[in-house]
C-alpha cells in the first residue's frame, strides 16, 4: 500500500527535521549546481527537473505562520505523487482567513523541493501565504496595489515563503537559476513569491 511509504506528521511545537535515512539524490548538489541544470531549457518544468536528480522520494516541510502548524511529508514516492501527502500540503497551505483548501500544484511543490535542494538545505519552509480564496484575494487586492487581481495563489499555483538560515537574496537567486516560473522579491517583508506562471521576476 502507498501509506507504507508516507511519512505525514504533524507537530505542534517543536521543529520538524527531515530525517537522516532520507535517501540520498543519485547526483550530488555540487553537480546540480555545476551544470546548471535549473537554467536548461529542456528541464524547465519543475517535475522533469525534479526527475533527474534520481531521488527517491520528495520530501516536504512547513511551519504556517498564522496557524502555528507544522507539517513534514513524503508527498512523491516510487514515481507517483501520494494522496495523503498532497492532502496534508493542502491543509497547511489553506486559506487560514477562511478555512478553505485548494489542490496545490504538482509542479509547485516540485519547485518547492528543487529551491530546497539547491539551497542544500532540508529545513522547514515558513508560509506566509498559499492558497487563497477568491474573497481574501479581493479584500487584500483593495487594500494593497500590491497584490494581483488574478493571483496564481487563487489558482494554488503560487506561494510566498522565507528559508530559515538562508539569506533572502540568495534565496531570490536560486529560484531564479531555476527558469521554472515567477519570482518576486519582497526584502522588507523578508519572504520571496514563487510561482508556476510564465517565467518572469520582480521586486516587491
């Protein structure tokens, strides 16, 4: 059964890590880096450059900072995505304003495991936002000439998020080397927006 290979836990207050039998991505991260792999054009879907690095499972983990709830998942495994995984990403990722959920992007999670890889890190990544519903998009969208009319986040193809440990502009670079999609800087609100648009960066 596809549960033997979950690893879904939800933490209340302690830090989640990934643990040290993870498998390890038959290419190491100083070849990824070398060759460039993000900048090729024939790997800029985030689940074909996700395939070539030979891992055996995608392993995610979020801290929400409006909700306080952590989660850690495998969410891919054995060359499918896992239902329970991807329902764990959707709860943490909802709309904490109204409760509602959305199914995440494949692809965005897939980009969300090449940041983390690149960034040679297996920390948690912290949410500000997900998803978010039509109602919330148009309330911050009136309150702010800096959020999208037609976010992606309504379409659960986008999120903003920061990597503990980790400089936000290097952060910002290793997204960008990636070609894989939007990339918004936003320094003075420390997090930086990805998403699974067309290709494209601004600053925010």
């Amino acid at each position: 059964m596809l549960t033997r290979f979950m690893s879904t836990h939800f933490l209340s207050q302690t830090k989640s890590t990934f643990s040290p039998t993870h498998s390890k991505p038959n290419i190491n991260r100083r070849r990824f880096l070398k060759t460039g792999l993000g900048a090729c054009t024939l790997f800029t879907l985030p689940h074909v450059q996700a395939s070539s690095l030979g891992m055996d499972e995608r392993k995610l983990a979020f801290l929400n900072l409006h909700t306080g709830e952590r989660v850690q998942t495998t969410y891919w495994a054995e060359g499918q995505y896992l239902s329970e995984g991807l329902i764990a990403i959707d709860k943490i990722l909802r709309d904490h304003r109204t409760g509602e959920t959305y199914e995440i992007d494949r692809n965005l999670l897939d980009l969300l495991q090449l940041l983390q890889y690149k960034m040679g890190s297996r920390d948690e990544f912290h949410i500000i936002s997900g998803y978010r519903s039509p109602a919330t998009n148009a309330q911050l969208n009136a309150r702010s000439n800096g959020v999208a009319r037609r976010s992606f986040h309504m379409l659960g193809k986008a999120i903003d998020v920061r990597l503990p440990g980790h400089a936000l502009s290097d952060l910002r670079k290793a997204a960008l080397s990636l070609q894989a999609g939007g990339v918004g800087y936003y320094p003075k609100s420390d997090f930086i927006h990805i998403d699974t648009g067309h290709v494209r960066q601004w600053h925010g």
